[in-house]
C-alpha cells in the first residue's frame, strides 16, 4: 500500500495515488536561479539575510547592530519590550516579585502597571484561568491529540463556541479575549497533557485544579506536580523563561503570521490559533527539542563530560553531517538577528546555573558551556564567518524545563503560554492602526497553456 495513503485504497487506486504524488513533487519544482533573477526575498529577506521591512511596531526592538559613521557594526544582542531593556525588566526587580504578569501589562498596555493596577491585573488573570467542566469534558478530554500544540489550537479554536461575542473585532473586546487567552492557556496545557497521559500513555487520570493567588509559573508547576510542591528558586526560574519567551518583536515567523491574519478582518480565536500552526513547526517554537535530542546522542558518544577534545571532535562530525540527524547543524547555535549575543540566552544561562547547582546538576550544565564555547569556533572557521555566532535562547530553555521536570512535550506548549502575550498586544496594535490587508506579491514563472478536450490530451 501506499506510502502517503491513510487507508487502503486498493491497489489500482494506490498506484495512481502514488503516480500523483510523484507528479506533483515534479510539477511543483521551480527553477531556482529565478529567485536570483527576480530577486526575490526568499523568506522575506534580501541577500545578507536581513528582514525585509514589512511593518512599523511600538512593542518591542531587537537590536544586533549599532551605526556609526554609517557602519553597521555587530554589538551584544539587547531586547526591549515597549522601550524598556528586558534585562532591567527582570533585573530592576528589587522586590524579587513574578514578572511574567508585569511584563504582559507592558506589552499590552505600553507601560509599567503601577502597585494596585498590577495587583488588580494580577486578580483579574486569576479570575479567568479557571476552566469550565463542561469545556474539559467536551473539549480536552475527547479526542485529545498526541501533540500538544494541536491540542492547544483545539482548545483556542473551540472557546470560539463558548464566547457570546466572538465576531466583535473591536478593542475592548478583543482585549477582553486577549486577557482570557492569556489566562487560560496554562491550564488548557497542563490539562492538555493529562488528556495524553492516559489516552495515549495509558496512564491513571489526575487532574490538579488550579490554586488562587498563583503567578502563572506558579500555576503551571503546582498543576504538574503530583504533590504540588515546588521551591521559589524553581518557580522564579520559570518565571524569567516565560517573561524572556513574551516577545521577541514583530517578524517572527508566529507573530507575522498573527499579523497577517489579523489583517484580514478575522476572530482572534483563529488568529491566535494561526500562530499557533506557525510556533509548532521545528524552525520555530520547536527548536529547543532539537537541542534536547542532540545532546541525548552527544551524551551516548562522548560520556567523559570534561573530555573536551571527544568533545570537539564529536561537534565537528555533526558539521560535516556524519552524526547525529546529518543535518549538518549545532542546533541551538545561531540567530536570525543575533550574533555577539542573544540577550535571551545570556540571562537563561545565568538561572540554569543557579538551577543546576540547587538540582546538584552541575555537571549537566559544564557540558552544554562546553559544547556552547566549543561549537561557537567550529562553526565560524567551518563557514568561514567574519561575524562571531553566538547560542540562542533555545540552547539552555530545554536544559532548565529539563531540571524543572516538565515533560518534552509541554516544551512547545511553555512557549505558546508565555509567547500569546505578544501575539495579543501585535494583534491588538494592527486592529488600532486599522492596517490594509497584508498581501505580498508572488511571481507567476509557469507558461501560458491552451485547454485540450480530454479526448486530446496526451
């Protein structure tokens, strides 16, 4: 039977099917030097793989470059989120209080919440995570996919249903939507999860109902846990992961996708579920399992963590493709924007440390500063790069989720509750700006054909 078929279609119709397939991977081939012909920005980005400018933000910058005397000149990477470094975001926090709530009042509303606006946003949120029975019996617990990320969209989509207004694109109501998107995604997640514990894994069904007064890291582990319990340390860590994972500016792949279909008109539920579709994918939200996997098969070869030159030579072997997926990458290694630094990465970094020592997982940490300090020389002299490469954040966010005991496949799912508060405020900034539609140009390359009688056709 087919390959590609998801039920026995006979064999006649198999191989047709499969006579189909192969037409259209044929068909559907374009001559690459077109590309260099028309110059076309191949993933929206010119020759130098800058970001073809498609829009103008107030949210958040992604600074990589600084300018002087008209020379771009690479600088350690720096993020801010409504015009604040989120370096002094999370470490201006003198009362060492969460700051993920904090940090979504910014990104929504464009400022710092004062003491009662955050206490009273801090409320509001808690007040709207609960779930309904009546949506996790009808929703969650039926049918539950075995990837979390479409369980995630089958719940975002579904609440459509649930809302007594869900067409109403208009500010206060799609404000309204935000704040519950917000709020519900990490039970939806967690309970998401249970629901593929025991449909797919077989095992005993436990629900743990959330707990009033919890910041949303809070929440997540106090679900998770089967006793509840966790330390400040763990839950502090968390925190920074998912105020860092908030925003990271309006041409990621997830958030133009929210752009784009928010500028069509439509329901925030299918927007949000769009961006969704888009965070799943390996190049995006899913990278971090890559890193997780990667060092799984490192630790199998290269068992001696303090055998650095094992080490270098294991590295150098997945460059030239003759390990691990014979992709030929160091995945965690590299940025779209970054090159001295990812911001992200830096302060990641710092907390899997604390993390690793209070988890007595040192040793586990030494090993990914290794392959991080190693990787990032091999790679420049492989390519011969004249910029220096530098870790991104998905290098350490698998090792802390890891140490946190989060199963890999909330992974994606952890992005998606800390990354919709971006979405939100980019939604909400295109519904304010009242933008056109957004529709770039595709060039047709084919040739013109006269219609045949299918009598004629050959």
């Amino acid at each position: 039977m087919s390959n590609y078929s998801m039920m026995d279609l006979g064999e006649e119709l198999n191989e047709k099917f499969d006579e189909l397939v192969n037409h259209c991977m044929v068909s559907g081939e374009i001559d690459q030097s077109l590309y260099r012909k028309y110059d076309v920005k191949r993933g929206l980005r010119d020759s130098n793989g800058k970001g073809v400018l498609t829009g103008l933000t107030e949210v958040s910058d992604v600074k990589a470059v600084e300018v002087i005397d008209g020379v771009s000149k690479p600088i350690d990477g720096e993020l801010y989120f409504q015009g604040i470094n989120v370096i002094d975001l999370i470490h201006g926090n003198k009362a060492k209080r969460f700051m993920f709530e904090e940090a979504t009042y910014l990104l929504l509303f464009g400022r710092l919440p004062h003491q009662d606006e955050l206490e009273s946003f801090i409320r509001i949120l808690g007040d709207l995570r609960e779930l309904s029975g009546q949506f996790v019996r009808d929703v969650i617990m039926k049918a539950p996919p075995a990837n979390l990320m479409n369980a995630l969209q089958k719940c975002i989509v579904l609440l459509y249903s649930y809302d007594e207004n869900p067409d109403d694109i208009s500010v206060p109501n799609v404000l309204r939507q935000s704040l519950q998107l917000i709020a519900k995604m990490p039970m939806m997640a967690v309970y998401s999860y249970y629901a593929y514990r025991h449909f797919h894994l077989d095992k005993t069904l436990v629900v743990r109902p959330p707990k009033k007064g919890l910041s949303t890291a809070e929440s997540i582990l106090y679900m998770l846990r089967k006793d509840g319990v966790y330390t400040e340390l763990e839950a502090k860590v968390l925190d920074v992961a998912l105020v860092l994972h908030a925003e990271h500016g309006g041409g990621n792949n997830s958030t133009f996708t929210n752009h784009v279909v928010t500028s069509s008109g439509t329901d925030t539920y299918s927007a949000v579920a769009a961006s969704m579709s888009s965070l799943k994918g390996p190049k995006h939200g899913g990278a971090n399992l890559k890193v997780m996997q990667m060092f799984q098969d490192l630790k199998e070869h290269c068992p001696d963590y303090a055998d650095e030159e094992t080490i270098r030579n294991y590295l150098i072997r997945i460059l030239n493709k003759e390990a691990f997926d014979g992709a030929g990458l160091i995945y965690g290694m590299g940025h779209a924007v970054y090159t001295d630094s990812d911001p992200r990465e830096v302060i990641l970094k710092r907390y899997a440390k604390h993390l690793s020592e209070e988890k007595q997982q040192q040793d586990e940490f030494m090993l990914y500063d290794t392959v991080e300090r190693l990787a990032a020389g091999l790679i420049a002299e492989r390519r011969h790069l004249l910029k220096p490469i530098c870790a991104n954040v998905d290098f350490y966010s698998g090792l802390v989720y890891s140490m946190l005991g989060i199963p890999t496949e909330l992974f994606t799912p952890i992005f998606a509750i800390s990354r919709i508060a971006g979405w939100s405020a980019h939604r909400l900034e295109e519904l304010v700006n009242k933008g056109k539609i957004i529709r770039p140009a595709y060039m047709y390359v084919g040739t013109h054909r006269d219609y045949q009688d299918i009598h004629d056709r050959t």
